[in-house]
C-alpha cells in the first residue's frame, strides 16, 4: 500500500482523507462484518456525495449518498436476483422515478414507493406483455392499458392486477368487447361485436353471454304442406335454452337446404363404390325423424334488379361460392334482415322465374343473417328432380298398388318390351340432361318437385363460429301436395306464411 499523505489515515478499516480526525474526502472502508465495502466520498465521517458501496456476493450500488445513507439517483445490482435499478433512491429504498430491469427480460419504468410500484408506470413482463397505466402496491390498479403476448388490446380499469369495471378489449381476429369485466373476464352488461359479424349485446356472467341462442326453430305445424310449384316461405327463430326468442343477438348466418329419404335401390346396391360415390358425393344425413336423408335442391325467385352484396361473402350460397356459372344476384342487407309477416307472395309477379341450372347446379336460396333472433327464407321452390333422384321419389310418394295374381306368358312378354322401351326413354332424357343446362323453369310449368315428404334444414354456417359454438341444425318435415288435395289455390299465390310466435 502506499505510504499515507498528509491529512489521510491509514488504519485496519479505513484509507482516505480525514478533517478534523473525521474520515472526508475520498476514502476506502472496510466494514468490520467484512461483507460491506465502500469507496468513495466522506464528509464529516459520513458517506456524503457519489460512492460505491459493494457486497461480498457481488451485489452493489453505486451513486448519491447523503449523510450515511443511500439517496438521489443511483444505479443498485442483485447478483442473487439478476436484477438491476436505475433511478431514484431514499434512504436505501426504491423511491421516485427509476428503470428495474428483471433478469427474466422483464422490465418496468416508472414510479416507485418506498421499494414498491405505486403510480404510474410501464411494465413490459418476460412474456412481452405491455402494460401502461396506474400501480397501486405492486399491482396494476386503476385506469391502464395493456397489449397481450397475441396482440389483443385491453384498455380500461384494473382492480389488483385483474381487469374490472369498463374497459375495451380489441381482439387481433377483429372482435371487439366493451362493457363490464369482473375478476378478469366479461361480467355485466356489454356489447360484442365479434369477428363473424354476429353482434351480441346484453348481460355476460364468468366471461359468457347470458342471454345467447343455444339452438334454432323452423315455426310451423310439425309437418308443414306445400302447394306443388308454388313458394314457399320459412320463418326461423333462434332460441335459448328457455325457449324465448335471443333477442340481444343479431348477425348469425343461416342456410337453408332441404333432403329426400335415403332409400338405396336394388340397382344402387349392386354398382361400384366409385359409382356411388359418383351419384351422392354427400354422405346421408341423419334426421330427427327416424332416418337418413341425402340433400335435394332448392332454388329461389331472383329479379335481375336485386343488388349483390359482394362485401358479406358469407352469404354467398355454397354454389354461388364456389361455381362461376352462378351469376345471380343475392339479395341486399335490407332483404337480409327479417319482416315479421312479410308475404313473399307479393313479389312473385315481380321476379316470375325461379333460379335453375343444371341438374348438379341448381343455385338455392341465399343465406340469410338473423336479426334479433329471428330470420326469413323467403320464395323458396323445390326444384325438379334430378334422374339420380327418380328411385328415391318413388319410395317418397304414396305406395302404388300391389298387382295380384300370376303372370301370362302373354302379359310378361307385353310387360318386357314395355319396360325395355320405358328404359330407352329414361336413358336418352337422362343423357339429354346431362348434356346441357336446363331452361329457367316457370313456376307454374309441369317440370316441379315430386308430391311427397321432404326435410328442410336450417343451418348456423357462422364462420369462424360465434365464440367457438355452432348451433345444432333444424329440421322441419315439408310435405309436397298436389293442387287438388289442398283444394282450390291460386298457385301463383300460394306461399307458405308461417306467422312469427312472439
């Protein structure tokens, strides 16, 4: 060690400058516990201005004393923790304005409280999460705002550290929540506007919607009858669990289709698998009523003045989706959202004809969105039979009548040309439709749907599902009867209306 100077001292503990026998200046000291060491400036035998004060574990701190104690700005390292502050200090404690760096890759800048977060401050957590707003004891507590690992974006109050009261949330999907949160999820009342375009907004309890549909209603007797030709309109509600109408619900999207029983033939059952495969690319779907049903095509009335709403793709039709021979209009927002005992009956002179292609590509009814849980289907027509249909059209109808008695050679030999001319026939119209697109069939032309039972079904396509849950498919039995049996209709007239039940 060097020798000493004049007006210093040198002694087991401490090196440095004295006044007046008081350590002042700048000097080294050793406490006796050996676990603290100090360097830098003394005044009156206290540490007075900028030091470094160092711990046998390799913590440290270096900046401001004042009389013996750590205040003002200073910079203080954990080794054991890995943590490290800059900012202000009082003393020994974290108080005022500072920057803690965790080890994890945490970071928080802002105000401290006697070592504590207390007021505001910007905490960036090892996750990446962003926080910016009120502190209160550690905690995110009061008015903040926060930017979570997946980009959603929460603004609003805090309650210690769980988000409560009002607040905002946008949702990098697009979804957007403003109302109530209690103990970190949607509680109270509040409005979802969610990336679907459903809309919900009413009461929430433990992050779920109180009052949200739980299924869907096709109204209407148990078994609903059709005019032959005619339109028909369906009325649609959706429900909660109790059965009221979801009224604080509006923008799920519906399809309505419709099915003809699934009764193989003798003649189905001996063709190939890739045949079959051919000829019903849909697998059959199981009904409420006992059996399984194949799908069968629905159209609708169309007018050429109807504008497309090319900014909502998900009403496209699934054949107006998806083939480019489909170019007919859909119907616009306000023909989307339902009028309760609107008559399509009224329009049918407007838009005469019914939108048909080809057997395969029959455009049917557009989709619809619900409005105030409740949606119409209106001017829809069954279409005419495709020839893959005929076998199970017959077994629809109503049982022909037995032949009784054995066959003469003469009848059998009349009854096998006949069918053998019956044949030709089938065969050659069946190629002729093949071949080319029908003609737009007029509504009260003979080119229309069997007499017979049919399954309509109404479906939630919401996409992507509203909060994650898709609404079980309706059913409703339809029965086609001839103008005859339902007794004298004014066919271009005749729509089936069923009345909303409030």
């Amino acid at each position: 060690m060097a020798a000493p100077r004049r007006g210093t001292r040198t002694s087991q503990h401490y090196v440095g400058d004295v006044r007046k026998q008081l350590r002042h200046g700048y000097g080294i000291y050793v406490y006796d516990n050996s676990f603290f060491r100090y360097e830098g400036e003394w005044k009156s035998g206290k540490k007075h201005g900028h030091g470094k004060l160092l711990f046998r574990d390799g913590s440290y701190y270096e900046g401001e004393f004042v009389r013996g104690e750590i205040t003002g700005n200073g910079l203080r390292y954990w080794a054991a923790r890995g943590n490290m502050y800059s900012g202000e200090f009082q003393d020994g404690e974290l108080h005022g304005h500072g920057v803690m760096k965790y080890k994890d890759g945490g970071r928080y800048e802002g105000e401290f409280v006697l070592g504590i977060r207390e007021g505001h401050g910007l905490l960036v957590d090892k996750d990446g999460q962003t926080y910016s707003g009120a502190f209160h004891n550690n905690k995110k507590h009061g008015d903040g705002q926060i930017t979570f690992q997946n980009g959603d974006h929460y603004e609003g109050n805090w309650v210690l550290n769980q988000r409560q009261g009002h607040g905002v949330l946008h949702c990098v999907d697009g979804t957007l929540y403003e109302g109530q949160w209690r103990s970190d999820v949607f509680s109270g009342q509040g409005t979802m506007i969610h990336c679907s375009r459903v809309i919900y907004d009413g009461p929430w309890i433990n992050g779920r919607p109180a009052d949200v549909a739980t299924k869907i209603t096709i109204l209407g007797e148990e078994t609903l009858e059709v005019v032959l030709g005619s339109l028909a309109t369906f009325h649609v509600q959706l429900r909660k669990e109790n059965g009221d109408i979801t009224e604080n619900e509006n923008g799920r999207v519906l399809r309505i289709s419709a099915g003809i029983k699934y009764t193989p033939s003798a003649k189905a059952q001996a063709t190939s698998f890739l045949e079959l495969i051919e000829d019903f690319e849909e697998k059959p779907i199981q009904t409420p009523f006992g059996y399984e049903c194949i799908n069968y095509p629905l159209s609708y009335i169309t007018g050429e003045k109807q504008p497309h709403d090319s900014s909502d793709p998900s009403l496209l039709s699934q054949t107006e989706g998806e083939s480019s021979n489909a170019q007919r209009p859909l119907s616009s927002d306000h023909e989307i959202l339902h009028e309760n005992g609107g008559d399509a009956s009224n329009r049918q002179d407007e838009y005469p004809k019914i939108s048909i292609n080809d057997e395969d590509d029959s455009v049917p009814p557009p989709n619809k969105r619900a409005e105030m849980g409740q949606a119409s289907f209106e001017g829809v027509v069954f279409a005419p039979p495709p020839a893959r249909f005929l076998h199970l059209l017959e077994s629809n109808d109503k049982p022909r009548k037995k032949t009784s008695g054995k066959l003469t050679g003469e009848k059998t030999e009349k009854m096998t040309v006949s069918q053998e001319k019956i044949e030709d026939s089938r065969s050659e119209n069946l190629n002729k439709e093949r071949k080319g697109k029908r003609e737009s069939l007029m509504v009260d032309g003979e080119n229309t749907a069997r007499t017979g039972e049919y399954v309509v079904m109404v479906e939630d396509i919401t996409s992507p599902p509203f909060l994650g849950q898709t609404l079980p498919t309706a059913f409703k039995l339809v029965r086609i009867v001839s103008e005859k049996s339902k007794g004298k209709v004014n066919r271009k007239s005749e729509t089936l209306l069923v009345p909303t039940v409030n």
